[in-house]
C-alpha cells in the first residue's frame, strides 16, 4: 500500500480542520472549496481558520494576507 504524499496529508489536516471551524460534513469540501459556499465561512471563522492553521500546519501567514484567502487552498 502507497502513503500519502506530505502535500496530500497536509490537504486532509486542513479540510478536517475546516470541517471543525465550520461545523459541516468533511466530504462536503475540497481544497478549491470558497468562501461564499460555505455559509458558515464567516469573519469570525475565517479567522479561527487562519489561527488554527497556522498551528496546524507550522506557518505563519502575513496579516495582509488572510483577508484576501477566498479558497481552502489558499491556506496551504
């Protein structure tokens, strides 16, 4: 049996991190999975989403930056 790629296991942390944040099924989201789909993607979210990622996934994002994440992939 094959593992997993590094990018692909950081992809499913992310998705099962957001599915949490937003308190919706996992298969019902994708790394191309946007801001205005999600209807519990809110301000307050998005944010929680930024923090928790970065924990997550050992990075840091620059501030200007998390505004303008409309996407799941975004936060790879």
């Amino acid at each position: 049996m094959q593992s997993q790629s590094p990018e692909k296991k950081r992809a499913d942390a992310l998705l099962d991190l957001a599915a949490r944040v937003f308190g919706v099924d996992r298969r019902s989201l994708s790394p191309g999975s946007r801001r205005g789909d999600i209807a519990e993607w809110d301000s307050i979210n998005h944010i929680r989403l930024a923090m928790e990622a970065e924990e997550l996934l050992g990075t840091r994002y620059a501030i200007e930056r998390i505004p303008a994440m409309e996407k799941l992939e975004d936060f790879l």
